[in-house]
C-alpha cells in the first residue's frame, strides 16, 4: 500500500531514544513543510481543479497536525526552534526531473513516498513508545490514517500527468533511490534521518 522497499532500522528508534525532543521538534517542522509542498503544488498546477482540491484539503490537515505537534511540545516543555535540516528531502527532491510533465510526476511521487514513509515512522514510533509513553503513541497511531491517505491522493495525481503504468514504473524507482537514500542515514536524529 505504501509502495516503500524498505522498513525503518533500529539504528533510527536508537536516534527516538537518545533525541526525542529534537524528533518531535523535526516532526512540526515536517508538517510544516508538508503543508508548504501542497501550497507549491497548488501554485504550479493551478489549472488543475482535482488537483487543487486536494492540495487545499492536504493544506488544513497538514497545518492542523503542526499545532498538534506543537502542543504536544507546549506540554512537554520542549521549545520549539529551527533545526538544521537532513539530508533526506534535499537528495529526494534532486531526482525530480527539469521538464514537464515529467517534472508534475515526480513532484507528486517524491511527496507521496515522504509521505509514506512519514506514515510508517509514526506506526513505528507508536509501537516503540507505547509502554512507556501511551499518550505519544496514541497521538502518533491517530495519524497514520491521514498520511496513507496523502500518500495515495499524490499517486492518484501524478496519474494526471502520465498514464498509471508510467506512474507506477517511475513510483518504483523512485522508491528504490528513497531506500537507499534512507540507507545512508543521518547522525542528525530527524523524523526521516
């Protein structure tokens, strides 16, 4: 369902353990940033009702999950700042290809596999906290729903832009290179490190 070739490492929960006030700070920079791609997408594909529909609905769900996390913060005590960011968006983002329509495929694609894997990293995080940290959990489960359904809304557009098997065939590549982008890792502990 979530078209990803590999699954989160124990090397990143260690990162949850040692860092999880910067995770959960990263985690609203990363709903923000999310909201801000829709609002690009938006602005790039404007004559696409189907596809601004569902970038606007993107939009308020994206922002309402960052006052979420950043009320989650507020509870904890954990100020909320700039991070530097990791690697992980930038080397995604640099396979998207120059022209179009091209270009409107991989947009979506990149977005949808960040979301998918933000989908898996929440179930992952909530399995590995729930014991000591129901809240959390519950708060990261809640979410899994809404980021699996982003993730298929932004297949589903790419397929505007090219027929479903040239979408597929390019989904999985760009899977593959997100794999092996996530292999590499980060010492910085992020949600996608």
């Amino acid at each position: 369902m979530l078209h990803l070739q590999s699954e989160s490492t124990t090397l990143w929960l260690n990162q949850v353990d040692q860092h999880l006030d910067e995770i959960l700070i990263d985690h609203a920079h990363c709903e923000r940033k999310a909201a801000s791609t829709a609002m690009n997408l938006m602005n790039s594909y404007t004559e696409n009702r189907d596809l601004c529909r569902e970038m606007t609905r993107i939009v308020e769900e994206e922002l309402e999950h960052f006052e979420m996390v950043l009320c989650i913060l507020d509870q904890r005590g954990i100020k909320f700042r700039r991070l530097a960011s990791g690697p992980y968006g930038r080397k995604l983002n640099s396979l998207v290809r120059n022209s179009e329509p091209e270009r409107g495929v991989d947009r979506l694609l990149v977005a949808s596999l960040i979301e998918a894997r933000s989908c898996e990293r929440f179930n992952r995080l909530s399995e590995h906290v729930r014991e000591r940290d129901s809240a959390l959990a519950d708060f990261y489960a809640s979410l899994f729903e809404s980021e699996a359904r982003h993730h298929t809304t932004y297949v589903r557009l790419a397929e505007h832009f090219a027929p479903r098997d040239t979408v597929r065939t390019r989904l999985d590549q760009l899977s593959c290179e997100e794999s092996m982008i996530l292999a590499e890792g980060s010492e910085l502990p992020r949600m996608h490190s």
